[in-house]
C-alpha cells in the first residue's frame, strides 16, 4: 500500500485556512517562517505537512477559565450567542473563536449555570464517534 503524496496548498489556500490575508502568508514566506515551493506552474505553495505543523504552532487556545481538572481533552471556551429553551429543554450556542458549538441540555441545567446570551462559558467534548470527511472526490 503507496502513502498518497501530501497535499500542497497555494498562497490564497493557505491564508483561507490559516484564516489571514494572502499578504500574511507571504510575509511568513519571505521571513523565512513558512517554507514554500513551486508549482509546475510557477506558483509559490506550500506543502500541506508544514502548513498542518505551522498552523498547530500557531495557534493559541483560550485558557480555560474553570480550572477544573478533567480527562476530556477537548475543551472550547467561547461566549454564549443563543439560548433557546423551553420548559424542559434548551439549546445553547456559543461562538468559541472561528468554531459554532451548539449544545442540548435542560432548561434546568440552562439555569443552575446561569446561562445567557454574553455568559463566558466551556463547552466539553467527549466523544467516542469523531467524523472525519474530505473534500468531495478524495478516496
């Protein structure tokens, strides 16, 4: 079994994903921060395992204002932007940096933590099922 060849992404690729402007990636380029190749074209690129390993560099998590110890790993702090509820049931979501979390819960539990629309908040991901998909027409 052959590994596929990794990926390598465009400037204007790399900035959609990085979530910067085109004249960002560049400079990173220039500054000798991102390393870039050519493609038979003659455009500059960047191949997807450094753009992967730069971007985990790059990023910077929210601290987690909780300070509770906990085994799920996966952890996003943001603020609540919608609360809609009823007598039994609410859904809460929240807007942690770029990523929309949306979360099922009691109206009850909506209360007892004091939920509202601006609340600072933690969603916590435990999850034994993660979906991974691919652009259409990759195998």
């Amino acid at each position: 079994m052959t590994r596929p060849e990794p990926p390598s992404y465009r400037v204007a690729e790399a900035a959609v994903l990085l979530g910067v402007s085109d004249d960002t990636v560049r400079r990173w380029i220039d500054g000798g921060q991102l390393g870039a190749g050519t493609d038979t074209a003659g455009r500059k690129v960047v191949d997807g395992a450094e753009l992967a390993a730069f971007a985990r560099a790059q990023a910077t998590a929210v601290p987690d204002p909780s300070g509770v110890g906990r085994s799920a790993r996966n952890r996003f702090v943001g603020l609540v932007t919608s609360i809609v509820q009823d007598r039994v049931m609410a859904q809460v979501e929240m807007q942690c940096g770029p990523h929309r979390v949306v979360s099922l819960m009691s109206t009850e539990a909506v209360h007892e933590l004091g939920l509202a629309p601006g609340s600072l908040a933690v969603a916590v991901v435990k999850s034994t099922q993660v979906i991974i998909e691919t652009p259409g027409g990759s195998s």
